[in-house]
C-alpha cells in the first residue's frame, strides 16, 4: 500500500512539474521593433509608365538618399527636418505617415531588431516610381 501511495505521489509531483515547465509564451510585438533611429542603407528607384506599366528609365529624376528616421514611442516621427505622425499596423505591414504635406503610406516589406526595408509608389505625370528604401538601426 505504501508503493502504491509513493508511486501516486511521484506521478502526480511528475506531471506538476512537467506542467510547470511549459514553454513560456513570449511573442514579441511587431509593431514595437519600430520604434528607434534607422539610418539609410540603400535607395532603390524603378520607373514605370503610368499607362502601361512598362519600365522605363529615370526621366530625370532626382532619387535622394532618404535623412535618418526616428520613430517615437509617443507615435511621432522625424526625418531630416520633417516631422509628423505615424501609425504601424503590423498586421498589414502597413506604415502611414502624417505631417503639413499629407498623408503617405508605405508597405513595410521588412522589419526586425536592426533592418527595416518600405516600398512606396509614387506618381508624378506619366511616371509611376516605385522607390525601395533599407535602413539600418
């Protein structure tokens, strides 16, 4: 009788301690890896007709290296001397910023603790740009 109350005991103590060692759930909030100062890396301009969507080349625009980037925890950001606000939804990997220009919207193509990569496509006449821009923390 006394195995039989020791080995009750021993399984029950087992699985509370199997229990108790349970992986931890430990996600990380993407939205929250934006948050910092991100340098620029590259810049990536593609020029497309408007119309047909063919490519074409640089008509003569001029594709600037972007400022550094900084992304408050507060939800403002800044950029060389533009400033404004801006909302992530990782989710969608959808990034808008908002300041006096306007509103822009870029896609978030890559986000981690120290790279961060936005497509964004612009028109201007009969030109589409399609503009790749990496940064680094």
């Amino acid at each position: 009788m006394k195995n039989i109350k020791l080995y009750i005991f021993l399984v029950l103590f087992s699985l509370i301690g199997l229990y108790s060692c349970k992986k931890d759930n430990t996600t990380i909030d993407a939205s929250r890896l934006i948050i910092g100062t991100w340098h620029p890396a590259s810049t990536k301009a593609t020029f497309y007709d408007a119309i047909t969507g063919a490519e074409k080349s640089n008509p003569g625009f001029d594709v600037d290296t972007a400022p550094s980037v900084t992304f408050g925890a507060d939800g403002q950001y800044y950029a060389g001397d533009e400033k404004g606000t801006y909302k992530y939804n990782a989710s969608t990997q959808v990034l808008i910023l908002t300041n006096d220009s306007g509103v822009q919207n870029a896609k978030v193509t890559e986000l981690n603790d120290n790279s961060l990569t936005v497509e964004n496509s612009l028109t201007s006449g009969d030109t589409r740009i399609l503009l790749i821009q990496s940064y680094i923390k």
